[in-house]
C-alpha cells in the first residue's frame, strides 16, 4: 500500500524525512490527539487547515509531525504527506499540560493528494507511534447527490392533499373573507400547523442528511475494520502456524540436545584418556627430544669434522700438484745446473788456451760462434739461463758469457760471481722447513697450504 502513495513532504519547513515506525495499529494510542472540525469533502485545488487539540496525556516534542494517510494504512511509514507540529508557545516540551491545547497546521494544495480516495489526518510523535487519528474526509467538490432525503410515500401524498385543500379553502375564504371571518381564524390555525409540520419536515430532511454522512463513514469505518480483522485472522493463523514450526523444531532441539550431552560425556570421556596418554607421550617425547639434540649436536660435530677432512683433502690434492710441478721445475732446475757446470768448465778450458796461445784466433771463433742447445735440445725449461749468446770477436779476449735469471729475466755479466747468481735464482724460491721441497715465491698461498698440511698431521 505504501508504495503506491506518493511520499513527499512541505518544502516550506524542511527536507528531512519524519520520524516513522514499523508499529502496528493496536499498540498505538489515537485518543491523545484529538483533530476537530474535519469536513467530509474538501475541493481540490486549495489549501487546507487542520485543526488538532493536544491533550494533557500527551508531551509534544520538536520532531512530531502531522501527516495525511489514505484509509487502510498499517504503519506510519505509509504517510502521504506531512508537515512538523508546532510546540505550544506556553507549553514546555518536557512536561504534559494540564488543559487541552488547541493547534492548527495549514496543507498547502500543492502537496495534497489528487484522487477521491478517502484519507485522514494522523499525529505521529517523534518515537514514529501514533497518538491521534481523524474521521475520514475526500477531496471532491459536494454535489446535490450527496443530500439524501428521505419520507414516506404516505406523508408526500398527504402534503401534496393538505396543500391541495388549502388551496381551494384560500379561494373559497377569499370570496367569503368578510363572512367567514370564523373560519379564516381555522384557516389560519391549520396554516400555522402547516408551517410548523413543514418546519418539521426541514429539521427531518438535515437530521437525515447527517445519519446518512455518519453513516456512511460507519461503513466505511466498518469495512476498514473488516479488512483490519481479515488481516489480524490472517496473521494469527500464520503465527499459529509458526508456533507449532517452533514447537516441533524446540522438540527436535531438545532431542538432538540431549543426544549431545550423551555424545559430550563421551568426549568427556576420551578427552580424559586422550589427556593421560598424552601426559605419558609428552615424557617419552622429552626423552626422544633430548636424545635428539644430542643426536644432532654429534651430527653437527661430525658434519665440521667432515667438511674440515674434505677441505684437507682437497688442499693434499693441490698441494700434491704443486708438489708434482715443482719436482719437475726442480728436475728442470737440476739439468740446467749440470748443463752451466759443463759451460763453466768449457770456458775455463778455453780461457786458459787462449792464454796460453794453443789455440788460434780462427779456433776460438768457431767454437765460439758454436750453436747453444735450445730447450729442445738440452732440456732447458727456460732456455739457457747462464748464457744468453756467445761472441767472440776476432781476437780471443772479446769472448763474452751473459748469465740470465729464469725467474724475472735479469740478465747478469761474466764477470759476476756464480754463488751471486745462484743466490739471486734463490731468493725467489721457498722451501718447506719441514719436507724441503721447494716452492717459487710467486706462488706463496700454495707453499702456506703445504706448510698447513704438515702442521695437520
């Protein structure tokens, strides 16, 4: 029903939706507010003034409001239209008055309704329940269908007789005026009797016209309440029926309750069993927890020794190649010893013939332009490290010996002593103190890791 009305409110004094309330009718108290002098019909088109009494069992508050429901409403949320109720000027809004307060509150034409349905005023406090109702009313102009009269056919017909004689008596008096001067004074009489039935008959006609309105309105009322008790019937048959839901689930409920208290016991039950092997596997679980601390301390003690053993070997194995290459540069080494001391004693021997004048110039400068061994051919690592070339000029005393370090390149004269050179060779080479084994000095990490090692074992 709410949806089909149009819900709008007076501009005029705010755009804030009024208090409203799901509450039904018969938790509402209508005889707080009383609405006077409400018509039956009012023309459309104009504006309407609706007067209220506030009376003292009520305490009007700023957010009451006056609305217009159409016939048939539930809730105060159904309102058609509405406009705030003014406080009473003498009146403090937190305590009831002790007489009846008289207000009034203007619709302007614009926001009423615009169809012939029947509507009445409401007063809502702020709560949203309704403390007042009016009389139903339309908004139509009254017509002459409206004023229902109603007589008798016997009364009509006497009227339309008595009015007849009375007619014909006025003509016959009328010619007899000055004779029948007796009778004109009956005549008189019968015409106030006339008048008064006649007088009659107007106040019969309005006090018909007022049953029939209330009437009216009883039956509307009537059928209003009809449709309200259709209503109620309805929703007590649905509250019957949600009664016997409730009690059939309440039962089911109860069942499957105390079958849940039996099951609980049960759990109970197992919890208490469950609780005392647990307490019994918590010991053997500290037990196994420590054991396997010390499982993984030992392991983790096992995995360093490991890991320190791998590490070893791998420093054995290079060391054991480094020691491989430098027992081939020391083999290297050895020949080229051997292959200097060969020169050495060669040069001593040609030395000596050509001081000695044995051997001629043409002697001396073949052998001295003699072929020196390559690599190749002598096994040098390095090439010859004493001797970078031989050249004996035309005379024996141009022979000249070139030493060269094999280590940087340095190149030493003849006239160098041998244990000079060989102590230079020497200073780029560590030996191990433990073993002996000689490693070249560019390579110290290597010769650290050997000296490492041997302080392992």
């Amino acid at each position: 029903m709410g949806a089909e009305l149009s819900k709008t409110s007076t501009m005029d004094e705010t755009s804030d939706e009024p208090p409203t309330s799901a509450v039904l009718l018969d938790n509402c108290h209508f005889s707080q507010v009383v609405f006077n002098n409400v018509e039956k019909f009012y023309i459309p088109g104009g504006d309407i003034t609706c007067y209220y009494t506030l009376t003292q069992n009520i305490i009007p508050r700023g957010k009451d409001w006056v609305g217009i429901f159409r016939v048939g409403w539930k809730t105060t949320r159904e309102y058609y239209t509405f406009m705030w109720a003014p406080l009473p000027s003498d009146t403090p809004s937190d305590t009831p008055s002790d007489t009846a307060v008289q207000q009034q509150i203007q619709f302007k034409a614009y926001y009423l309704p615009k169809d012939d349905e029947y509507y009445q005023f409401c007063y809502i406090d702020q709560d949203g329940v309704v403390r007042g109702a009016s009389v139903p009313f339309q908004f139509r102009a009254e017509t002459e269908d409206d004023i229902l009269v109603v007589t008798t056919q016997g009364e009509v017909e006497e009227i339309e007789l008595q009015n007849k004689n009375l007619r014909k008596e006025n003509e016959e008096l009328k010619a007899s005026c000055a004779s029948l001067e007796k009778q004109k004074m009956d005549l008189q009489e019968e015409l106030n009797k006339m008048q008064e039935l006649e007088n009659n008959l107007e106040s019969l006609k309005s006090n018909t016209e007022k049953l029939e309105l209330e009437l009216n309105s009883l039956k509307k009322e009537n059928k209003h309440l009809k449709e309200l008790d259709d209503c109620r019937e309805a929703e007590l048959h649905q509250l019957n029926l949600q009664i016997q839901n409730v009690t059939f689930d309440k039962e089911r409920l109860e069942t499957r309750l105390k079958s849940a208290l039996d099951h609980m016991d049960q759990l109970q039950s197992q919890v208490l069993n469950y609780e005392k092997e647990v307490e019994s596997l918590s010991l053997v679980d500290r037990d196994k927890t420590e054991e396997l601390e010390s499982l993984k301390e030992e392991n983790r003690q096992l995995r360093a020794i490991g890991i320190q053993q791998q590490q070893n070997q791998d420093l054995m194995k290079e060391l054991e190649e480094q020691k491989r290459l430098f027992q081939i540069l020391q083999a290297k080494k050895d020949e080229a010893d051997e292959e200097n001391q060969k020169l050495r004693e060669e040069n001593e021997v040609l030395r000596r013939l050509l001081e000695a004048g044995e051997v001629s110039s043409s002697s001396a400068v073949s052998q001295a332009q003699a072929p020196v061994p390559g690599p190749e051919a002598g096994g040098f690592l390095f090439g010859s490290p004493y001797c970078a070339g031989a050249n004996l000029g035309a005379g024996a005393a141009d022979f000249v010996s070139i030493r060269k370090c094999p280590m940087c390149n340095e190149v030493f004269p003849e006239d160098v002593e041998a244990h000079e050179y060989e102590a230079h060779v020497q200073s780029h080479l560590l030996e191990c103190p433990i073993c002996h084994e000689t490693f070249v000095n560019a390579n110290k990490q290597v010769y650290d890791d050997h000296v490492f090692c041997h302080n392992l074992e």
